[in-house]
C-alpha cells in the first residue's frame, strides 16, 4: 500500500494487525476475540476485538476505538506516522456491515450491566481478597459485591464504585469495568494524598497502615489514563506520595506526577523488586513475617 488514507487503514483487520505485532487470542467467542491486554499487564483477557465490526474495547480501563485508536497508542505515534507504518504491510481487508439494528444489539450485550450491588459477604469473594492479603474488615468497609452481565452472562465480583457511578470488578477469574469509568477519591479531610493504582493497592496500604485510614486522603486511579483528570485534586494538598505500579505505565505516570508537582514523592522506591503494592504484600506475607514500608 501507498499512501494510506485513514479510511483505508480503518479496514484493516485488528486480529490480523495485533496477530503480526506477537499478540494471540487467548480465546474466540463468534466474531468476539479476547486477549491479554496490550496496555499492561495482566493474568485474565479483558481486550476484546470484535471482527465483524473491527473494533476493540479494553475492558479493564474502559476504552476502545478503530485501528487508528489502537495503533497510535500502541506505538505512541501519531496518526500520519501511523499510516505510513501501515502502508508497508499487506492485509486483507475487512468488509465492515452495516446493519445497524443488529450492531446495536451487539454492542448492547457486550456491556458490562450492573444487575445489583450489595454489601460484601459472597465466601468466594472472601477467599478471593484474603488470597490478596486484604483485611476483611476493611474490604467491606470500601467494596460491595455485584451480580453483572456481560453478553447476558451472569457473574459476581468485589466492586469498587468511582466518583461517577461506575464500578472496578474484580474476581479470581474476572478484571472488568462498569462504565463510566472514573478515579476514586476518599476524602478524610487531610491536607496529604497517598494515590494508588488500583483499589487492592488501596486496600493493602490501609491493610499494612491501619491507622492511617483518616491521616491520609487517598486517590485511586483505577487506570493511569485517569491521571490527567486528578491533577486539579493533587493541587489541593500539601504532600502527595504515589504508589504506582513499576511496570512502564506506572513508572511513566509516577514521573509526569514528580515532574509536576514539587511537593511530590514517589513510594514506589519502598518495592522496588515487585510489580506494585499488592505484590510486595503477598510476597511478605508468604514469608510468615510481613513487614510493611
């Protein structure tokens, strides 16, 4: 190809294109393709591609587009780089429908629908957070558990509500999320921020320092695409300690943090051998002698 245009690129197949990148199914359901998500790291596939429509969505963060979407991101370029990278390979192109009624239909089964929500006491749920290291008492104190759809599929999980409604769904086989998607924010009243990735982050720092629950205003991103939108919260406080992931994405959004706030720290520096918080715990814990940071 030559000169590709974004019309163009938009047929190009998104299985065809993640499968040349080193990117495999982890399994197929009809025209519904479910992968490890490119974007980090993770143990259960929450990165669906639909080929019928080729289009992806990433479950666990909320978001999803075209292959311009996907490749830009994925390559941290932008869309003429994009292109041109494109116009050198050869794909089959797709022929996309146009039957809106049922792609509607479609898309509407693919949401994750919340069922009910209600307080947290499934035994399964219980093992699942203990397995964690999580405190209990004080899992109960910030999740629910809720029954939820996704393609009229029934499952359960610990949720963690965002500012905005929208919930983190976890389980021992399950990493998904409700929309809309949103950071959370526990506000003690304290003039000092401890920000984490994820809730079992949260739940781990507040497990390991019990009686920090009120010293601290707490920040969870619930994504680092999130980041952005808390900068105006971080402001308001007089110490900010970060606790991000040591991945790439974590290491990325703990430096944009450091180099825009002076009055930050980066915590990461106390678990420097382990993926996040979560990890150093259970690592800990299976020592029989836990020492927290």
């Amino acid at each position: 190809m030559s000169n590709l245009t974004c019309e163009q690129a938009r047929l190009i197949p998104i299985v065809e294109y993640l499968n040349n990148l080193g990117f495999k199914a982890q399994n197929t359901r009809g025209h519904n393709h479910w992968y490890i998500s490119p974007f980090r790291d993770e143990k259960h596939a929450s990165f669906k591609v639909n080929s019928l429509r080729n289009i992806w969505y990433d479950f666990g963060e909320g978001c999803g587009g075209n292959i311009i979407d996907l490749g830009t991101r994925l390559h941290q370029c932008s869309v003429a780089d994009l292109l041109q990278m494109l116009a050198g390979s050869t794909y089959t192109p797709v022929m996309i429908p146009v039957d809106r009624a049922a792609i509607e239909k479609q898309e509407e089964e693919s949401k994750v629908k919340i069922i009910s929500t209600s307080d947290l006491a499934d035994h399964r749920l219980l093992a699942y957070l203990k397995s964690r290291g999580i405190n209990l008492a004080i899992a109960k104190q910030y999740c629910k558990q809720a029954d939820f759809t996704i393609y009229q599929k029934k499952y359960l999980a610990v949720a963690f509500a965002n500012r905005s409604g929208g919930y983190e769904l976890r389980s021992s086989g399950i990493k998904v999320s409700s929309s809309p998607k949103d950071f959370t924010l526990i506000d003690n009243g304290s003039k000092n921020l401890k920000s984490t990735e994820g809730y079992t982050d949260f739940l781990s720092l507040l497990t390991m320092h019990p009686k920090d629950h009120t010293d601290f205003n707490y920040l969870i991103l619930n994504s680092v695409n999130m980041l952005s939108r808390t900068f105006e919260i971080m402001g308001e406080h007089k110490n900010i300690f970060t606790y991000y992931d040591q991945n790439k994405a974590g290491r990325k959004a703990t430096d944009l943090v450091m180099n825009t706030f002076k009055n930050a720290v980066d915590a990461s520096v106390f678990y420097p051998k382990h993926e996040d918080v979560n990890d150093y715990w259970v690592a800990q814990l299976s020592r029989g002698k836990p020492t927290s940071f």
